[in-house]
C-alpha cells in the first residue's frame, strides 16, 4: 500500500496549498500533461500556463488555474513554484481564467521584452566588434 504525496504549491509572496496524502498530479508542460503518482521516479518540469489537477482521499480531485513554473518531485515531496494560481471548483472558469490573465501578456511586459532583446542583440553586436578588431 503506497503512502500519498505532500504537495506544496507556492506562490512568489506566499504558501497556495500545502496537501498531504495525494494521490495522483496532472500538470501541463509545453509539450503535453503528464502525471505523477507516488512511487514515480525523481523528477522535474517546467510548467506551462494551465491546469494543475491533484487528487486526495479527503478533499478528492481538486483543480487549480496555474501560470508557468517549475515543478520539483523528490520522493513524496511534490513542490510546485509558479508565478500565479487561482483556485476554484468551476474548471471552465479556471480554464478561462487561464486563457486571460495567464496566456496573454500585458502591453508593459511586450514592450520590457522588446526593449531588453534590443539591449541584448546592441551588446552581441559591439562584443563581436570588440572581438574581431
């Protein structure tokens, strides 16, 4: 008989969820869901935008609206870091909630992105001048 998981699922500023005796995790990476179940071997995961499912005997299948992150499991612990989360029992809502806050990024965040790649291919550029001369 397998023991379940302590999950902990943690925000930048706080403690989301802190869950024992889970029994099985869904969550998304770019590349498709994976699960997790207790004797799965050690892993980690860069998360996507989506939803992140768990399962326990107490509370059963239980859904939260996650941002990107990572996920560490080693042995029983499951430790989840993402930037936000939202949780809440309507999955369509938390799907939706997904798609607008999460997906899209605001106008500010394009233009700190535009600027930056900016800097960085100005300094690839005067590096390679440096270097050749």
């Amino acid at each position: 008989m397998t023991t379940g998981m302590n999950l902990k699922v943690l925000l930048p500023f706080q403690v989301l969820a802190e869950k024992g005796g889970v029994t099985r995790i869904v969550a998304e990476t770019h590349e498709g869901s994976f699960g997790i179940l207790p004797r799965r071997l050690d892993c980690v995961a860069a998360l996507a935008p989506g939803i992140l499912t768990y399962e326990s005997e107490a509370e059963g299948e239980v859904y939260l609206a996650v941002d990107e992150g990572v996920l560490v499991k080693t042995g029983a612990e499951v430790l989840v870091s993402v930037r936000r989360a939202l949780g809440g029992a309507d999955l369509g809502r938390l799907r939706a909630a997904v798609e607008q806050e999460f997906l899209t990024l605001d106008a500010q965040e394009q233009s700190v992105r535009s600027v930056l790649a900016k800097m960085e291919s100005g300094l690839i550029r005067r590096m390679a001048t440096f270097h050749d001369g």
